[in-house]
C-alpha cells in the first residue's frame, strides 16, 4: 500500500524571492553547462567535466543561492548524458 503526502507552502516575500532565484540559477547553469558540453565534445569528441564553481567567477550572483541547488543540477545533467 503506498500512502502519499501533499504539502502546501506559503513563504513570505523574502522567501518567494529566494525561491526565485534559485530556480533561475538552477535554469540558468543547466543551459550553459549543456551548451559547454556539446561544443566540447563537437570539438574534441571528449567530454567536459565541470563544476558549478567555475561557473561562479564569471556569474558572481550564483553565489547567492545554495551551491547544494547548484551541485544537484551537475548531478542531473552528468545522469542526463547517461
């Protein structure tokens, strides 16, 4: 028997806007992360291997969300191309 639970959030401002831009970031570092990756590999043949935090000199308002959201989109993109 499986049981599911529903949840209902209601965050205030602050947190709608933190909310906000952790998805952006996640959208945004997903997209160039995969843009990096095909141009490498129509390049060289070779995969690249990189990490938000190279992305973060470039980009400094990615380290205004948690690096964790950021590291879960390496992780889904590295399982995408699997």
């Amino acid at each position: 028997m499986n049981k599911a639970y529903k949840f209902r959030i209601y965050p205030d401002k602050k947190q709608e806007e933190l909310l906000a831009k952790t998805f952006g970031c996640c959208r945004f570092i997903y997209n160039i992360m995969l843009d990096d990756k095909r141009k490498e590999y129509e390049a060289t043949k070779k995969m690249k291997k990189t990490t938000p935090a190279v992305y973060k000199k470039e980009y400094p308002w990615l380290k205004e969300v948690d690096s964790l959201a950021l590291a879960n989109v390496q992780l889904h993109l590295e399982k995408a191309y699997k």
